[in-house]
C-alpha cells in the first residue's frame, strides 16, 4: 500500500492556498497530485539504468499552475469539442462559453474556467487522495448542482488508478478525463516523436479543421491512424493526410475496441495483491494504449472503462512557461492519453452519449500502469 503525505503547495493569485499530496510505494515510486484543479504534477519512476524519472511535465508550485490552462487537470464537465457550443438535452438548449475555434465559435474542456481552473478540496484515504468539487447549476452553462470526486491510488506494482464519480440534482453532462502529459524519457527529455505508441483501436472518429466529427466512423488501416502494432509516433505526425494537416499533428479520437483488458497476472494486476489499494470497477476496464521509451525502457499502458481515447501529441505547447527545474516545454514535448466519450458526442447520437440523469452516480475509471519492460 503506498503511503500518502501533505504539504503545501503554494498559493493563488486570490491568496487561497493550495495542498500537494505525496503518493509513494514501497518500491520508491511517487505520484504528486494538486488540489488546484485536481492535477498530476509528477510520477517519479525507477528507469532501466536504475535512476529516478519523473515522465510527467509540470511547474513547481500553484502560481505557475494557475497560468496554465489544463496541465495534468482534471477537465470537465465535458472534455475535448461541443460544436457550436451549444447542446440540447430533453428539448431545452443550452448555451455555452465559446472558447476554442478558429473564431471562438465552438466550446472545449468544460470552458475557459473548467473543472481544472478550480480548488478541489482533498482528504487521504484508504486508497489514496480523493479530491472533491461542487459545480453550481449553470456553472459554464451546465444545468444541474454537480458534485464530482476523483481518488487517486498507487499500487505497488505502480498501477495509478484515477476512479471518477459524479452525481447531479438535473439531467446534465458529464465526461471527464485526465490531461497530464507524457513523457517517457523524462519532463526534460525533450521531443517524443522518437517514442513508440500502440492504441487498441480500428476506428477513429473524423474531425475537420475545427477537430469537430462529423459522425463518420472510419478504419484506421492504410493511413497514419493505424496503431494497431508498436510504431514510432514521428513517422506519421507530418503525414500529408488531412487529418494530420488540420490538427497540426495528432489530435484526435480513436475508438477503443470493446474487448476486457486481459488479466495480467502479475502481482498487484487489478486486484490480486490483498496489499493493492485500488479498487477496480468490476469488469469494465479495457486497454486503449501502450507507449514505450527505447531510451529509459519505461513502458506506459492505459486501461480505461471509457469508450474514446484521445491521444494528443502537444502540438499546441508553447514553451511560455517556466516548468520544473527550470525546464520549458515547446511543441510536441509531450503526449497525452485523454480517455474520453467521443467529443461533440451529444450532437451525434450515434455515438455513445455522455448523459448524467438526475440522482444517478456516473462512474469511470482509468489505470495507468508505468513499468520497465522486461
């Protein structure tokens, strides 16, 4: 069982103070989580040369954090694209903050103060941290008095497990992921476009200029969307496809096949280990990506009980800000692996929908298992 410790973190630009709280195995492995917007900060990991990486770009305190949009935030109440920025659910539409498109016309993240702009309030648990925050009827145009929780655990096997619920007095959405980015070779390793990724998928969803779908659900084989085996994400991020060309690189969603995760059995592996802290959602979880570090050795793979998963190659980072140990973080420094209902899903419902009914509790989970490769 990991062991959890608090300090502080710093403060707003408001003077409301910020928590890190600390998770560690008892193979020396930790995890740092905020409560500003319920964000990963680090995962510090034993590599195959016997020394510590931390393979999650961050800052060094709640100031630097607070100018940062979504690093390592929990985003909601709906991640990634609404077009239109507008929804209609049971006959009434609801108008939302536009705050993405190439004229501001469409909605991403929950909003320009989505839930990862917002103090969450924490407590050690059992399991690990679980943070808390209550979203008011018509926060970002929403409807509904939202209150949503986030534990974080760590087994020690360095299984990270994010377990999400959320409840609401009113018909509402409610799709959450997590935004770290990646890194394997270290948050100062630099570019990743050496590192390798597989996704568990043959789908994706098409999207245009504006990362928008239009319904289409298309076969990844013959294009730079097939990850079906092992492959170097740099061979297909400048590919003259137009999918590549919108987004600048890859920026989309890709439908994970709906085949439960194969047990590994390993000690620890979902439950088996009597000391793990992590309780799984029964059933549900499936696997949606694998990436790999030649360099450090370290593997990161993804189970998740979503139905989507977006991987996002940084194409937007700016380098703008001052990260860890002085360190900043220009395009493509860095990968994320949103697991998600596929975006703009309210307006397609052929897609799987990301309704919250009044007085039901949603619930997802996502493990990420970070590993040296044997």
């Amino acid at each position: 069982m990991s062991t959890v410790r608090k300090q502080a973190f710093g403060t707003l630009s408001d003077g409301r103070a910020v928590e890190l709280y600390t998770l560690r195995n008892t193979k020396g492995t930790e995890v740092k989580v905020t409560t500003w917007g319920a964000r990963l900060v680090s995962w510090r990991v034993m590599g195959k040369e016997g020394k510590f990486i931390d393979v999650v770009l961050g800052y060094d305190d709640a100031a630097t954090y607070e100018k940062d949009t979504s690093m390592g935030a929990i985003v909601g109440r709906h991640v990634n694209r609404i077009g239109g920025a507008a929804f209609t659910l049971n006959g009434v539409t609801y108008e939302l903050p536009k705050n993405d498109g190439s004229q501001k016309q469409n909605h991403r993240h929950g909003g320009p103060m989505h839930f990862g702009r917002q103090l969450w309030t924490a407590e050690i648990i059992y399991e690990g941290v679980k943070l808390t925050y209550h979203s008011p009827d018509g926060e970002n145009g929403y409807p509904g008095n939202m209150d949503v929780s986030v534990v974080y655990s760590l087994s020690n096997d360095n299984e990270l497990s994010l377990k999400y619920e959320a409840v609401s007095d009113k018909d509402t959405l409610c799709n959450l992921t997590n935004h770290a980015y990646f890194n394997l070779d270290g948050f100062d390793g630099g570019s990743i476009i050496d590192q390798k990724i597989q996704i568990f998928a043959d789908k994706y969803t098409w999207v245009d200029e504006e990362c928008l779908p239009d319904g289409r659900i298309l076969d990844v084989a013959g294009t730079p969307m097939d990850f079906r085996e092992l492959t170097r994400i740099g061979d297909g991020i400048d590919a003259d496809f137009d999918e590549i060309k919108f987004a600048h690189g890859y920026d989309h969603n890709w439908c994970i096949r709906d085949v439960p995760a194969e047990v590994e059995m390993e000690p620890g592996m979902f439950g088996f280990d009597p000391t793990c802290p992590i309780d799984y959602l029964a059933g549900g979880l499936k696997k949606a990506a694998y990436a790999y570090s030649d360099k450090t050795g370290l593997a990161l793979t993804t189970y998740t009980t979503q139905p989507g998963l977006q991987f996002y190659t940084g194409n937007s980072l700016h380098g703008g800000l001052v990260g860890k140990k002085g360190v900043t973080f220009p395009p493509r420094t860095g990968f994320c692996l949103e697991t998600q209902f596929y975006p703009d899903a309210l307006n397609h419902p052929e897609f799987p929908q990301p309704i919250l009914r009044k007085g039901e509790t949603w619930q997802a989970q996502t493990v990420y298992v970070l590993r040296v490769k044997k």
